[in-house]
C-alpha cells in the first residue's frame, strides 16, 4: 500500500497562559506580518508580544486558558484519514504555523512516516500571502532541512469547493430559520480582516472570501436574501479592508435587523470565533439594539467538508504532478492578483 502524507496548514494557537507571549512573538515576528527587515522586526515582536500578552491572556482564559485549535485540527485530521482510506496508508500531520507542532516537528514526523506522496493542504479555504503562503515558505525550509524528496503538490485555496460551502450552508439554515422569529434576518459572512495594503498589493484573499460568500447564498437558495461581507479581528493603526464586522452589528441595531453572524474563512473554533464573535459581538449586538443574534458554528468535522477535502486530495494525487493547485484543479483568481500563486508558479 502506498504511504500518502496530508500536512494541514493552521495558525495554531498557545496551549497554556504561559505560551501566550511567545506565540504572539512567532506572530509578529512573521515578515508576512510584519513586513520590516530584522532586527527591527525582531524589536517590534518584542515590543509588541510583551504589550499585547496580558489581554490575550484574558481572552484565553475565557475559553479554558489555552487555544482549542490544535485539538479541533486533530479532529479534522482523523476524519480525513477514515475518508481517504482506501487511498492507501494515509496519514494526515498538523503543520501549525506560530505554535506547536510547527513545521519542522510536522516535517520531522512526515519523514518517519515515510509517504511516497505529500500534499499540502491548508485549512484557509481562500489563499492569502499573510497566511498560506507564510505556512508553505515555512515548511518548505522544514522541508529542505529534514530532507524531505517525496513528490510533493500544493493546494493554494478552496473557496467555493463543493463540500466546504454545502457544510456551511448546512449549518446556516437552523440559524436562519430561529432568527426568522424576530424579523428578517441579515446574515453577516464574517472574516478575518488584513490591512488594505495587502490587498492593494495583489493579495486575493478579499475576492475569495467574496466568492466563498457568493456561493454560499446561492447554495442556500433563499429569496431575497439579505446578507454582508464583512471583516473583523482589526488591530493597529492601519485600514483595514471593510465594511467592519462591528460597523454592521451598529447598522443592523439601528434597522433593528436580526443578525445571522457566520465565520466564512474560519473551519475550526478559537478565540476569534469563540470570545469574538460569541462574546464580544454578542454583547455589541445587545448594546446596539440588535433584535436576535445567532452565531453558525464552522464548519469542525462536518461530513460535508470533510468529503470535499477527501475530493481535493484524491484530485491532486490522482491527476499530473502540480507545484500548486487552487482546488484540487486549477487556476481560480483573475490575472491581475499578482500575490496568486500561480500568477508565478503555474500549475505542471
């Protein structure tokens, strides 16, 4: 039976309070992050994590101390095995990007394992340069020092894959229908937010999320829908791309709109999900008026994304070698995302 190594790209998140600084140092001290040169990039993950520490400490603590991402990517990665089993011997490794496992102990684990085949998979259903990419340079440098030469594809995003946005919609629907009792509901397809000049510069992330959103309706097939795009989790000084998650909470608390709130770029539960949106938002909702608020959950092990990355894997390992492939297939971003990954490395 031929061995086949899934590797699942996540943030990853710190799994006690004491792991909070360092991890929100690796962070920082990401230059996908932070596009400054060392050390002054060095200096500002110092200065940075050391301030920040102390609140996300208290936002961690709210949900246990720790991060339940690893746990819930674990999860994803067992059902993923059960469904591709037939493959051959499939193991699925967690390759997380600011906390542990990271990529070289991923990488270290995929050599013992000894795969014939390697695909890549990230569990960011839209690319973006500060989050796929950033997890492929980093295991790619795991790679090259472990001395991984199995062949080895990349799938770069899956924003309107089949299984993802049937899960999603899955999940909406009971949501819907308890907010139905308080008027007509707005459903805010909520993602995490970046700086605008990431977008300006050729990131497809915003698009995508546009067109998980886009699909994601249409699956729901409901007349007249009303529903958002937004953006939430902003930090500094800078723009960032909108409308903002919390600019729509206040907007549909003076139309006095039901909201249906759903994580579109998130498939696991963590702080954003858990203390932002279900506390924090919450309690905006309250303060602003807002008639009813549900929160869907993401989208966890549902069988239906479950199935849908089964289908990516089968495609990449079943069709000609790829450097990199946008679903499973082929090239899904306009020619002018130039931070497209296969704007400079087409798939072969």
């Amino acid at each position: 039976m031929r061995k086949i190594a899934v590797v699942l790209f996540n943030l990853g998140g710190p799994d006690s309070p004491d792991a909070v600084k360092p991890f929100l140092f690796n962070l920082f001290n990401d230059p996908a992050i932070i596009a400054v040169p060392n050390p002054f990039r060095w200096l500002l993950a110092k200065l940075i994590s050391s301030r920040r520490a102390p609140k996300a400490r208290g936002i961690y603590d709210l949900i246990g101390g720790s991060s339940p991402l690893l746990a819930n990517t674990q999860a994803q990665a067992r059902a993923l095995e059960a469904s591709l089993a037939d493959l051959g011997a499939v193991k699925c490794f967690a390759a997380m990007r600011y906390w542990h496992p990271m990529s070289d102990g991923a990488a270290m684990a995929v050599r013992d394992f000894g795969p014939e085949r390697i695909v890549l998979l990230p569990l960011y259903p839209q690319y973006s340069t500060t989050t796929t990419a950033s997890s492929k340079k980093a295991w790619d440098r795991a790679a090259a020092r472990f001395g991984l030469k199995a062949q080895t594809a990349s799938v770069c995003c899956y924003p309107t894959a089949a299984g993802f946005v049937t899960a999603v919609a899955d999940l909406i629907r009971p949501h819907y229908e308890a907010a139905k009792a308080h008027g007509k509901p707005r459903i805010l397809f909520s993602a995490h937010g970046l700086p605008k000049k990431v977008i300006d510069a050729g990131d497809p992330y915003k698009l995508q999320v546009e067109r998980t959103a886009a699909a994601i309706v249409e699956a729901l097939a409901i007349p007249d829908l009303d529903s958002v795009v937004c953006y939430q989790s902003r930090v500094g000084p800078l723009e960032w791309i909108k409308p903002y998650t919390e600019a729509e909470i206040e907007r549909a608390g003076q139309e006095k709109v039901p909201l249906v709130v759903v994580p579109v770029a998130f498939v696991s539960e963590h702080s954003e999900t858990l203390v932002e949106l279900d506390i924090e938002y919450r309690e905006k909702a309250h303060e602003d008026g807002v008639p009813h608020y549900e929160r869907v959950p993401t989208v966890g092990t549902h069988p239906a994304f479950i199935d849908g990355l089964a289908k990516i894997v089968r495609a990449v390992v079943s069709g000609p070698a790829r450097e990199c492939a946008a679903d499973g297939q082929g090239r899904l971003c306009p020619a002018d995302c130039g931070k497209c990954p296969l704007t400079s490395s087409p798939s072969r």
